[in-house]
C-alpha cells in the first residue's frame, strides 16, 4: 500500500476510522498513523474530534474513535 491508495480510499468514502483503514489494507494501524499525519500537515486530511467518553471505562479501541476526514 502507498500513501496515494491511501488517498483514493479516503476520497472515496469521505470519512474512515483508523481501524477500517486498517481492516481494509489489511496494515497495522500504528503503520498506517505515519502516513495520515502527512496528509494532515499537506491539508488534504483532518482528525475528527473524537466524541465524548461514554463512561469510565478503558476497555475500547481508540483506533475505532480515531476518524479522519478527507477535506
């Protein structure tokens, strides 16, 4: 995967979390972190804010909440 499949995908579907990027090129997300922060610096990506803590728990994915938009 390169960083312009990256780019057709988002495009594509507008917005994605972490983990479907990861579900779908098949990439750890923590491989896949490098690349979305380039996009955001060259602006052509955002992170969402991420929504509120529905509680005390710690037991969910952050790559889940993790969205980011094409812009």
């Amino acid at each position: 995967m390169i960083l312009r499949d990256l780019q057709v995908y988002l495009a594509e579907r507008h917005t994605a979390s972490l983990a479907e990027l990861s579900t779908h090129f098949h990439v750890e997300a923590a491989a896949l972190e490098p690349m979305l922060k380039k996009l955001v610096r060259k602006g052509r990506v955002r992170q969402l804010p991420p929504p509120k803590p529905c509680g005390e728990c710690t037991q969910c994915d952050r790559t889940v909440f993790e969205v980011y938009q094409w812009v």
